[in-house]
C-alpha cells in the first residue's frame, strides 16, 4: 500500500503552491472563496483562500492572498518556481456562500458574492480560463485539492461529497 499524500492545509488569507502527489486542504470556506489553479503537465497546483474582495475593505492589505486581484498573480509566481507555464494555467473556484443572507437587508449584495466576483475578475485580468467552479449557496464547504490530477473534492454540511 502506497503512503497517504502529504496534505497542507491553507488556512484563511493563506496560501499553498506543491507538486505531484500533495493533497490542499481548506476546511469551513464561508464567504471566503478558495482559487486553484492547476498546470496538468506540470503536475503542479495551488491555492489562496481569499477572504476579502479588496484591498480596501482591509485594516491591512500587506498579505497578497488575502484579496483575488494580488492572490492570483502571486499564486501564479509560486506555480512558475514549480515548473508551470502560466499560459497552461487553469482555475477551479470554490466558496462564496451568504451564510447569513437571513440577516442582510434585501437586495444588498453579499460578501461572498462579492469574492466570487473579484474572483472570475483577477482570473480574466490574468488571462486564466475558470474550468469549474462550486460557488454561492448557503452552507460553508471543506475542500480537498488534489495536485496529481487536479481534481478537486467538496464536502458540504448535509450533502454528498461532490467532484469537481
């Protein structure tokens, strides 16, 4: 029997960037959205939990990867010392759910809406096709990113895993 994976796990406004066989884990997205990109020749993946559409919503804005627009090049860098081509790149987007869209005034628009947003915008600004995504609702998702082929796995509270 072959060993586990080495799993990381990425907390919020943090990010990880491996080869191979590693598994990235991040557990209780929220609002929060969790980019991946992925270089399938490379075999090389990534991912930033961001926790915040932009740098001015922030008491503090030194952390790239807490915001999509500087979380996405800098992935992107991380990927390149790792053998990927940027121009291979391709995103999967997890996150942005309303978890407290009971308690918000109608028609204002969530934070998690917001992140998947700024999300799609800084993968369009860096030329990165979004493949799959798993975003919105209302339940928060723990989310499995499997470098070796790319495919990431989503537990939600009260669904069925789902593979995307």
């Amino acid at each position: 029997m072959s060993p586990a994976p080495k799993e990381t796990i990425v907390k919020v406004a943090e990010w990880a960037a491996e080869r191979g066989d590693a598994v990235i884990v991040t557990l209780g997205l929220g609002s929060c959205v969790a980019i991946m990109l992925y270089d399938a020749a490379a075999g090389a993946g990534g991912m930033a939990h961001i926790l915040l559409p932009s740098r001015s919503l922030a008491h503090d804005a030194t952390n790239p990867t807490k915001f999509p627009d500087t979380a996405v090049p800098f992935l992107v860098e991380r990927l390149r010392v790792l053998g990927a081509d940027p121009r291979r790149l391709v995103a999967k987007l997890v996150g942005g759910a309303s978890m407290f869209a009971q308690l918000m005034t109608p028609g204002s628009v969530q934070m998690g809406e917001r992140n998947i947003v700024a999300a799609r915008n800084a993968l369009r600004a860096a030329s990165i096709p979004l493949a799959r995504e798993a975003v919105g609702g209302g339940a928060g998702r723990s989310v499995r990113f499997h470098v070796a082929d790319g495919h990431v796995e989503i537990r939600t509270v009260g669904s069925d895993a789902v593979v995307i």
